[in-house]
C-alpha cells in the first residue's frame, strides 16, 4: 500500500467490510475484525476522519441488497460519506457489472472517492491500478461463478442420495435432533395430515377440507412454521385448496425425498423458476413415511380425477376492471342456467368462493347483464356530457365530405359488386366440388350458408347505396346521423372503457363504484341505480 492523501480533512471516510460463507474458506485473513483491523490502520496513518463502519457479515459479493452496504449508499445520498474504504476490491462485490456500475459511475457521480487496499486501486488518483480495475472485477465475478458451480454440484449431489438440502421440511416433518440433512415425523402436526389424507380418501374435496380445518382454526403450514408474509391479504392465515392438493400429491408423505422442485435462474439473482415433475429429484425411502402407499395412489387418483376443470372462459365488457369493493380482488364469473335453461352470468366476490365457511369476505352475486348495463349508462352520460354534438358536427361534415370526394359512390359501388362477383364465383366452386365428391356435403352447407348471407348483406349495401346515388343525402344530414350514432354507442366499446374507466368496484349492498382514470369526469359523475340492484355511485 503505497496510498498517499494530501488532504485527509477534506474527507468523511466509510470503512466498508464484507464476508461470506465462502470467503471463510480462504482463512482466517478474511475475517471481519481482520478488515477492520487493516482498515483502521490506514486511516490513523493517513489522519483520516471516519464517518462510521459498515458490515455485512454473511454476505454474498453477487448481492448488492445487503443491509450496511444500502445504508453506506444512503449516508452518500445524504452527503455525510465522501469516500469509501475497503481492504480489496472483491469486499465491495463480486458482479463485475454492478462493481463496475459504482466505480465508474456511482461513486464519481457522488463525488466519492474510493480506495481498495490490497489492491491499490484509488480513484482520487491517476494510476495503472485503476486501470486494470475491471478485469480485477471480471476475475471476482468468474471465481464467485466458480464457488456457485462448486456448490451446486454439491447440493445436487446431497439431492440424488436423498439428503434433505431445504430450510424448512415439508409440513408433517421437521429436521432430524442430531443427524444432519435427514428429516423425521413432526408427531405434532402429523395427526392434521393423515387426517386431511383421511378425509380426501372419504370423498371430501380439496375446498371442503380447507373450509374444515379454517373452521376449526387449525394453523396453516407457514402460520406454523412462523414464516415471515411479505404482502398479507384477506386470506393470509387461511387453508386453501390448493395447499390442500399439493400435500395430497406430495410424495414425501410416502417417505420418498423430493426435491429440485425450482432452481434459480443465476448466482446473480435470487428468481427461482418452477420445474416440470419429470425434472424433480425423485429418492424413494429415505424416511419413515406418513400414510402407506395405497391411501396415497386412492387419494392421488381421486385429486386427479377432479381435475375436469372448464376450458371455457367467458367474454363480457368489464373483463379485468371490476373488483370486489370490501375485499380488493377481481370478481370471478360463474355460468348459471335460469328457469328457460338460458346461460346466464353471474358476479361472484373470488374471496367468498374460495373462502366461504372462514366468513372473509360476502358473495356479492349479481349478474353480469346488470353491472353492465349500469356501468355503460354512466359511461353514455359522461360521454354525452363531454362529447358536445354542436362541436363534434364540423368535424364530422368535413370527414364526410372529405370521404366522399376521395372515394365516390361510383367507387364504392365498383368494389361491392366485384366482392359480390367473387363470392358467386366462389359458390359456383364449392358447388362443382361438392358434385365430384371433394367436398362434403356437411362442409358444402356450412360454408355455403356463411358465403350467401355475406353475400345478401352485400347485396343490401349495394341497393342503398344505388338509392342514394339517385337521391343522395345531404353531407350535413349524415354528419349528424355519424354524431349521434358516436355517442350513443360509446359506452359499448371495450377499448373506450378501458380507456375511461380505472376500476368498477362493486359493494356488498350491490353498489356499483366506478372510478374514472380522469379526475373532471370523476367531479361530475352521478349516481345511478342498476335495474335490480341497490343505488351505484361513481367515485
């Protein structure tokens, strides 16, 4: 370390130490009072005021979320840190890319200068250490790429002899009292699941047995096992039939490990993408089993044959914009036959559906036909209000005379009739193939059917327009038949709504809430009752 600082009073120092698992490796020279030993030194031989210490003890270099090292960077926002310590360059990161990002942008953006011992690098200086920077970077990246490979080789390994590698064991097990990375039977929860592997070999589904056990308020698996809720929702806490269907199908119950059901995409990032079964690290027999092999095939089998779920999903106007008001989530669609045996769709609040014994959230039933109608009413007024007729009228007359001198009647009339001349020639085809047998009759009749009545339509438009060739229309009476027509089908269009309309809420009391994207037609917005249901309001 041949460093020099002429003027040391000029700086606020932070002594940045960094150590991880795999550094403790390398000895004890890497360890945390070792760093701060070195760094202390340098300071008292340089007269160097320090601001304050920062450590991330069990850190990894490919990790820049670390706790002391986002505080360093809010003492350098709040301009308390003008220069950054660390014993080498590796302390500060191992991704070349993000090291590279601080000290080639970050740190002289902020006017902040940084020393890296070890390696004599300092950016208040010119020097060659500094210029062989980023390849010291490359080089820490590839050796944490290394120790990322080296480790994962292991974990696999420990995966294929049927070692338990996760944090926490499957709910029914927890980690064996003296032998490492082998599980055994949790006798306190266990009874919960032969029970719930009990109850679906009776008959009773997923859903029943979830609204069961929240009923009789047994914690959920995370509720056990005290693991941490990031965003908690309504029905955080609760079971689920789908926590329901993945233990009921998890062979770890029949004593078999599995494992490697998600990997992470890098050793830079934390995502895990989820595996296809086929993938899975299988080993059968490594523990003592909860249920026998034959309640679980009866009871895998019985899971899947529930798995019939409809392909079929259902369009309406408001997909995607109406939410239950008390519980926040979308609003599902349920598909009900009415006494004419008509298909008929129905709101329903997702939360209650999921969730009904637990009493989270109400049913919030109303159909579809309803809200909507509702919801375009209000749309048409706000429309109307804000789409003034007499405004809009000059606009129109000159699209329609511009429409008229760019494309005549005389040209309009030219491309119906070829369109028409096609489609008979079409027909004369399909008929010529169905007669030589290469065209089914079945074929023959649903596309005949569909080709003559495009056809008739253009027949239809082609009269019209030969009326008014001979009488036409004056520019100003179309103008406001286009005008009016705007308005008054404004409301049925799903990109307009979209467009208008943030969210429609809807409320126990069947209020229909409608929130406007534009603060001046939220201002002016009035109530309005749907047929059937209680007074709306738009907010």
């Amino acid at each position: 370390m041949y460093l020099e600082i002429s003027n040391p009073m000029d700086y606020h120092a932070a002594l940045y130490i960094r150590l991880s698992k795999e550094d403790e490796s390398e000895g004890p020279s890497q360890s945390v009072q070792n760093q701060e030993s070195l760094l202390r030194e340098f300071v008292q031989q340089h007269r160097l005021s320090v601001y304050d210490t920062y450590v991330d003890d069990g850190w990894s270099g490919t990790n820049f979320d670390r706790p002391d090292f986002q505080r360093m960077i809010a003492d350098i926002e709040a301009k308390k840190v003008n220069m950054v310590i660390t014993k080498d360059l590796s302390r500060l990161g191992r991704d070349y890319i993000m090291t590279g990002h601080y000290m080639e942008r970050y740190f002289p953006e902020h006017r902040v200068r940084y020393i890296s011992l070890l390696d004599g690098i300092d950016t208040g200086v010119d020097s060659t250490a500094n210029d062989i920077t980023p390849f010291r970077a490359i080089m820490n990246d590839m050796y944490a790429k290394d120790i990322s490979k080296k480790i994962k080789s292991v974990k696999r390994d420990k995966q294929r002899k049927g070692q338990f590698i996760g944090g926490k064991p499957v709910y029914g097990y927890k980690m064996h009292p003296t032998e490492k990375n082998k599980i055994v039977i949790d006798e306190e929860v266990a009874p919960i699941v032969r029970r719930i592997f009990a109850l679906a070999l009776s008959g009773m589904s997923c859903r029943n047995i979830a609204a069961l056990l929240n009923q009789e308020g047994v914690p959920t698996p995370a509720t056990y096992a005290n693991l941490p809720v990031a965003r908690p929702g309504p029905y955080t806490g609760l079971w689920s039939s789908e926590r329901i269907s993945d233990m009921l199908q998890n062979e770890t119950y029949i004593g078999n490990m599995v494992q490697g059901r998600s990997v992470k995409i890098s050793y830079k990032s934390k995502k895990c993408l989820r595996q296809n079964p086929a993938n899975w690290v299988v080993v059968e027999g490594t523990h003592e089993p909860l249920v026998d092999e034959e309640t679980f095939r009866k009871v895998r089998m019985l899971v899947s044959s529930r798995k019939h779920t409809r392909s079929r999903t259902y369009d309406f106007l408001l997909k995607g914009l109406i939410f239950c008001h008390e519980c926040g989530y979308p609003l599902a669609v349920l598909n009900r036959k009415n006494a004419r045996g008509e298909d008929v769709l129905y709101f329903v609040c997702r939360t209650y559906q999921r969730f009904t014994k637990a009493g989270v959230c109400t049913c919030h039933s109303i159909k579809e036909k309803t809200v909507t109608d509702a919801v375009i009413s209000k749309v048409r007024e706000v429309c109307q209000a804000y789409l003034n007729p007499d405004e809009l009228f000059p606009m129109a007359r000159e699209a329609v005379e511009n429409a008229r001198k760019q494309s005549g009647l005389e040209m309009e009339l030219q491309a119906l009739q070829s369109k028409i001349d096609s489609l008979t020639a079409n027909l004369d085809r399909m008929y010529t193939d169905r007669l030589s047998g290469l065209l089914p009759e079945a074929d023959f009749q649903r596309i005949f059917s569909r080709i003559k009545l495009e056809r008739e339509q253009l027949e239809e438009k082609r009269q019209a327009l030969e009326f008014q060739k001979k009488s036409p229309v004056r520019s100003e009476d179309r103008a406001r038949e286009l005008v009016q027509r705007f308005i008054e089908t404004a409301g049925e269009s799903r990109e307009l709504l979209v467009s208008l309309i943030e969210r429609v809420e809807l409320t126990e009391d069947k209020e229909v809430i409608i929130k406007f994207r534009f603060a001046q037609l939220d201002e002016t917005a009035e109530s309005q009752t749907p047929q059937g249901g209680a007074p709306s309001e738009t907010a």
